[in-house]
C-alpha cells in the first residue's frame, strides 16, 4: 500500500485565514477634502462600491452601510481619527495606514479614488496585519496634547517669522548694529524701535502689534502645557533626565505615548527618524544621514535637549558620551545625534517601565579620559580667557 505524502500545511495561510475569518466585508475607503469612494470584497469574492461627502451627513450615511463585521481600511490623515472615533460605536475593525509606506499605490499607473480604495480593500484581505503599515490611533489624552504642541509650534514659528520681518526693517533703513536678539521681547523693542522712521515706523507698529498678540498666545499655551505636564506622570519622570524639560516631555509622550507600541527602545530611535540610512548589498555597507522620519519638531526638541545637556555642568553620562564621541575623532554633528538618540531611547524606557531616570557611569579606557579632561581644560581655559 503506497501512502500518499503528508503535506504539511502553510502557516501563513493558516494565520491570515485565522486574523481574517467571519462574515464581514473588506473595505477599503478613499478621503479626499469633500468627497469619498469606497470599494469592497464581500465573502463570495463579489466587488462593490459607493460613494459620497465627507461632511457630518455624508458620515451618518456611510456608517449606516457597515456592519460590525467589516474591516476598514483607511489612509492617515487629519479626518481619519475623527471616522475612527465615530466607527467605534459600529464595532467594525478599522485600520489605518501609512500611505508613506504604500508604495503599490502611488507608484501604479492608474491612480484615481476608485482604483484606490480597491487597492486598500484588496490589501487588508490578502496581507497579514503584522505585515500592513498599521498607525495606531492616538489616544483622547494623546489627541489632546499633540494639539497643544502644535498649535505651540505654529505659534512658535510665527513669531520666529514676524522678527525676521522687523529686523528686516531695519537693515531696510540702513541700521545694521541691531540684532535679532535686541528684538526678542518687547521692552527691547521698544528701546529700538524710535530708530525707524518713514514707512518703516509704521510697518514696524503693525508689526509689533502682531508680536505682542502671538506672544500673548504664546503665554497661554505654556500655562496649558504645564498644567498638562503637571497631571501626566510619565511626563514628571521624563523630566528626572537631564536636559528634558516640559516641552521636550510633552512632545515625546503625544506622540510616542506609554510606548506599548514599540518593543524595544531602537524601534522609537527609527520612529522620530534618529537612525542612519543604510544601503547594504553583498559585502557593501553603506551608512547615510539620518532617515528623519517620523515628527520633525519632536526630532529638533531632542535635538535642543541635547546641547543642553552637553553644554551643562550636570550633563553626567550623556555629557561623557558626546566628549567621549569628540576625543575618538567623531564630528560635533555626529556626536549630537548620537546624543539625541539617547535621550529618545531613554524617554522610552523611563516611560515604558515607569521608573525615574538614575545615571550610570560610562566606562571609558584610561587614554580616552585623558584626552577628555585634556580638552575639557582647554576649553574652560579660553572661555575664562574671554571673561578676562
């Protein structure tokens, strides 16, 4: 008797069949500003569609269309977390994507809503979701403070901007020994400011005007930002590293938030884009600048938080780490990423294990903190050379 070959069956198969089983549909939804297509796959394999606004009515309708049993998915955007809220009272799946990482869709050569909304059903039916770039929905308290930061950043550049303006003015009038930094509030401003004349006089009153109103704006959002900080405690043990203050805290936590999406401290190193770019083929390892992914104002908050640890007394490990970095011959530009990726990886796990952060000695040979306490003198040699 010839037995037939047991042939073992596919895991994949078996997991996705297991991740996708039951009775709902595959849906897939394409937003645009006013209107959307959505496109689905039932059980039987049959393809349909509709379509319609996406203003509060136009919602209403679309939500009477899905069951509890539907799965969809849908490209991130700043109305996706709003659908997404109002979904949950359905109880259908929703899932979100990166359309950075969808390249089958902007790179194909037929690309209309339709044809887009296809595609996003026909991937959550075929892929697994380990496999799908999946954005997970922040949270109301997440929503809540990545609003404030930024709103603050908005602000923050605006009154960078409406400065530069002003200092143009004076260059205008052929003023050149003012500063930028003679116009930062506005008692220096107006110290300054009997120095235009003619049109420029005038210019500058509207916009000083403009200053003093995002500044007051400006003073609002820091009461809220403390406050917020304040009631956070994963915030308050951010804060125990040094150079972590209540903007750098609050940024990291909106976006990161208890870091439960992550498994370990490098994935949040990758997230904020503190990571090389690699090209490796063969034999061939090639490193480039970093990948500057993810949020770039919480990527230059780490930044800021860095060189103030390194420039600090009390900057401890870290401090060590960039003077250490130096003396090897690494360039100040990248010894500070390498700092700022640190402190990324360090925000993570304070906040993931719940622990305030306690510093640990960095160990370095005997020549190198030669060189270090060499070159730390030097400097403070001519930083008192100037003083004198």
């Amino acid at each position: 008797m010839i037995r037939k070959p047991v042939i073992a069956p596919n895991p994949y198969f078996i997991h996705k069949e297991q991740y996708m089983q039951g009775t709902g549909r595959w849906i897939g939804i394409d937003l645009s500003k006013r209107t959307y297509e959505l496109r689905y796959f039932d059980q039987k394999g049959t393809v349909g569609g509709t379509g319609g606004l996406t203003g509060i009515e136009g919602r209403r309708k679309l939500y009477a269309k899905l069951t509890a049993a539907d799965i969809v998915a849908i490209e991130a955007c700043s109305l996706v977390f709003v659908m997404e809220k109002e979904m949950r009272s359905i109880g259908c799946q929703v899932v979100i994507l990166n359309p950075s990482s969808l390249a089958v869709i902007y790179a194909s050569t037929k690309k209309t809503d339709k044809e887009d909304a296809l595609k996003l059903a026909r991937m959550i039916k075929v892929y697994e979701k380990e496999d799908l770039p999946i954005v997970s929905p922040p949270s109301d308290t997440e929503m809540y403070q990545r609003k404030l930061v930024s709103e603050y950043a908005v602000l923050k550049r605006d009154r960078t901007r409406e400065i530069n303006r002003l200092h143009a003015l004076f260059l205008q009038c052929g003023i050149t020994d003012i500063k930028k930094a003679d116009l930062s509030t506005a008692l220096h401003r107006a110290a300054v400011f009997e120095r235009l004349t003619g049109y420029e006089a005038e210019q500058g009153q509207r916009l000083c005007r403009r200053l003093e109103l995002i500044e007051g704006q400006i003073q609002v959002l820091d009461e809220k930002i403390k406050i917020a900080c304040k009631e956070d405690d994963n915030i308050q043990r951010a804060k125990t590293i040094p150079g972590v203050g209540d903007k750098t805290a609050l940024a990291f936590s909106a976006y990161v938030g208890d870091g439960s999406r992550f498994s370990n401290a490098k994935q949040v190193a990758n997230y904020v884009g503190l990571v090389p770019r690699v090209d490796s083929s063969g034999t061939i390892n090639r490193y480039g600048s970093i990948a500057k992914k993810g949020n770039a104002y919480v990527r230059s908050l780490l930044y800021q938080a860095a060189w103030a640890v390194v420039r600090s007394s009390n900057g401890g490990p870290l401090k060590q780490k960039f003077l250490y970095m130096s003396a090897e011959g690494k360039s100040k530009k990248k010894s500070i990423t390498a700092i700022a990726r640190k402190m990324a990886e360090l925000l993570y796990t304070v906040i993931k294990t719940k622990q305030i952060y306690t510093a640990r000695p960095l160990c370095m040979n005997k020549a190198v903190c030669v060189r270090i306490h060499d070159r730390h003198y030097k400097e403070r040699e001519l930083s008192s050379r100037k003083t004198i």
